[in-house]
C-alpha cells in the first residue's frame, strides 16, 4: 500500500485549523465589528434609517427591487435590490411591520456595482423598504408583499 502524505498532511492542518477556530483563535472579529447595533435594534423603519443612514430616503426611479407579490413562507422571502444610481456606498433593506426593520445592510466598495440579493424572515404583511446610499443622497423604493399562514393564498 501506498501512502499518500499529501492527503495526510490536508488532514493533519485542517484538523489544526478547527482546534484554533474552535479555541476562539481564528474569529473573523473585524468583519464581526462592522454591524451597527442601534440600528438593528431600533423599532421603527424612520429610526434604523436615521440611525443607520444618518437620514431618511425619498422615493426614487432609480431604485427597483424584487420581491414576490404573495410570500408563502414569511421565513424565506427572496428579495433583489438593483440601481442605475452610480457611486452607490450602500444598500440597505427594511421590514415595516417587523419588530426590528432593518433587515440587511450592504456596504459596497469603490466601483461594485448596484445590486444586492438576499432572504430574509417577514412575521406578517409589510412594506419591504430598499435604500441606496449613493454621492450622499438616500433614495429609496417600496413594495408591499402579503405573507400567508400555511401558503393558502389568503
């Protein structure tokens, strides 16, 4: 038998990989950081703007976003930002009727272009709220998307 002390020294580091992730050694603490708690935690969808954003967004063409018309999941709701505005710093995006609207927060770099997707969890009926942060104006769109108990539709 051949041994293969390639496959043996993978195993062997990423075996000492997991000890120090698990150790707390190897904890992506800077990207951990970057979360704005205040926002998070306020209550109303024009509190985590402000707090977040330093202000609240008018409504724009330029902003679209994508969401179903009737979620029968409020637990998995697909949503997609996207944005013609250029310079975009952030796109951020709020839950009305949830207990903590702001959903999601992304911060994009110097040439990214507009376009954000996620998921996130709606408890009930609401407003999805999209902000773009672009050359220091808030511009914003919103869509309504009904949330079904048990995805009977109604």
């Amino acid at each position: 038998m051949k041994v293969d002390n390639k496959r043996r020294l993978l195993l062997r580091g990423t075996l000492g990989v997991g000890a120090l992730a698990g150790a707390g050694l190897l904890a992506p603490r800077g990207v951990l950081a970057a979360w704005s708690k205040e926002a998070f935690s306020a209550d109303s969808t024009e509190g985590a703007m402000k707090t977040l954003l330093g202000g609240t967004a008018s409504a724009s063409d330029a902003v679209s976003i994508k969401a179903p018309d009737i979620a029968e999941n409020g637990a998995v709701v697909p949503i997609t930002v996207e944005t013609s505005a250029a310079n975009v710093e952030s796109i951020s995006v709020f839950i009305s009727n949830n207990p903590s609207p702001l959903a999601a927060n992304f911060v994009l770099g110097a040439g990214a272009s507009g376009y954000a997707a996620t998921r996130v969890k709606m408890g009930k009926t609401s407003d999805v709220v999209a902000v773009v942060k672009s050359g220091g104006t808030l511009q914003s769109a919103t869509k309504e998307v009904k949330v079904t108990i048990g995805g009977c539709g109604g």
